[in-house]
C-alpha cells in the first residue's frame, strides 16, 4: 500500500486518479480547494481510504497549514495536479496581466510550495515520487501559438521540476513531469480524445515505473518521452 497525495482532486483527472487509487487499495489524501463542496470525493471517503484536506493553491498558506495537519508521515507520492487555464483572454494583444499574475501563482508556484511542504514526507518514504501535471503546451516543442498565459505558466512549471531534479539529485525523491493528453473534463472539454479514465491509468502507470534515473523527465500519459 502507498500513501498518495493529490492536488486539485475534486474533479476531472484529479478525482479520476483518487478513485483509482483507493481502489487499488492505496491511502489517498485528497486536497481540494472547497471540502464541503467536494461530494464525489466524501463518497469516496466513506471506504476509510481517503481523507479530504482543504488546500487553495491560490492561497499559499492553506499548504503550509494543510501540511501541519497532514504531519511528518511518510508520502510515497504526491501529484501537483491542481491548475488554472487563465481565463478567455491569452492573445498577444489581448491578455489579462491580473489573470496572468493568478494563473501564475496557481500553476507555477503552488507546486513548488507544495514541493517543498512535502518534501520531508517524500524523502521519509524512501522513495518518494512528486509528479507534476503539465501540458505539451508547454514545451518549445509545440508547434502553434495562442493560450499565452497557460502555456507559460506551465512551460516555467516544467522548469521548476527540471530545478528540483538536480538540487534533490541526492535525496530519495524523483521528480517528473507529465502531459496528462487532451482529456475530456472540465477544461478539456467534450471533443478531446481521452477519458480521465484512460489518463489516469496511464499517470498510475509511469509513475509506479519511476526511478531515480527518471528524475527530470518529462512524460506523456502514455509512457512515451514527451519532447522538450
């Protein structure tokens, strides 16, 4: 059994991948922004595997204090899941600078905080594995233009990752990236190509292959090496 620590887990490829989890038998701390409101997750709850922890990504406080509550246990994994695509306007002549600013705080340095919250309970694993969720967006790779503000906020995620794989090259934590695919929920929308099932599986997949060696890598949910 795994101790498995989601962001954003309230819905989409996050509640997905707490489901999965907890059927698998593993304990799944579960961070949502609004408990009360999270009603899929409290059925889930009900199994005695899961726990709701109330964690804002836009307020960074409510990690440190979700991690005092959480304590020093041992994680053996923890998806920075939780995002923010930016909102309407992400053209080079037509952005919002306060949504870039938000969107910024939600994609980029939450899962660094979150990161570093948590990183004790990862290296107290053994084998700590931290999996951020970015997207191919992301990577100078992608060849078309538009979504401003998601993608560079995502691209300086990816970054971060890159960062944390060589400054804990010597702690018991591999840290990944991961393009979840164009997955039909909330922000993918109704015409994309895969379910949050078949992404979760895929995630749950390359992250129980991860090792040491890994540490920077960036994946697509498939298994495959996403090019940079």
């Amino acid at each position: 059994m795994s101790r498995v620590l989601i962001t954003g887990a309230n819905r989409g490829i996050g509640l997905e991948l707490a489901r999965q989890y907890v059927e698998a038998g593993d304990e799944v701390i579960a961070c949502v922004r609004d408990p009360d409101a999270a009603g899929a997750l409290k059925e889930l709850a009900k199994g005695g595997k899961l726990r709701i922890e109330q964690m804002d990504m836009a307020d960074f406080d409510s990690i440190t204090r979700a991690r005092a509550r959480i304590g020093d246990a041992p994680i053996d994994v923890v998806i920075n899941n939780a995002g923010a695509v930016g909102g309407a306007k992400q053209g080079i002549d037509d952005f919002d600078i306060d949504e870039w600013h938000k969107t910024l705080n939600v994609n980029t340095i939450a899962p660094l905080i979150v990161a570093r919250a948590f990183k004790s309970n990862l290296s107290a694993s053994g084998n700590g594995k931290l999996m951020n969720v970015t997207s191919q967006l992301a990577a100078s790779t992608w060849p078309m233009g538009g979504m401003l503000i998601y993608s560079t906020t995502k691209a300086a995620l990816s970054k971060i990752a890159q960062i944390l794989a060589i400054d804990w090259k010597d702690e018991p934590i591999t840290i990944a990236l991961m393009h979840p695919g164009w997955v039909k929920t909330d922000m993918g929308g109704p015409h994309a190509q895969l379910t949050a099932e078949e992404s979760a599986s895929g995630i749950r997949k390359v992250i129980s292959a991860l090792t040491k060696a890994d540490s920077g890598k960036f994946y697509k949910w498939n298994g495959e090496i996403h090019p940079w």
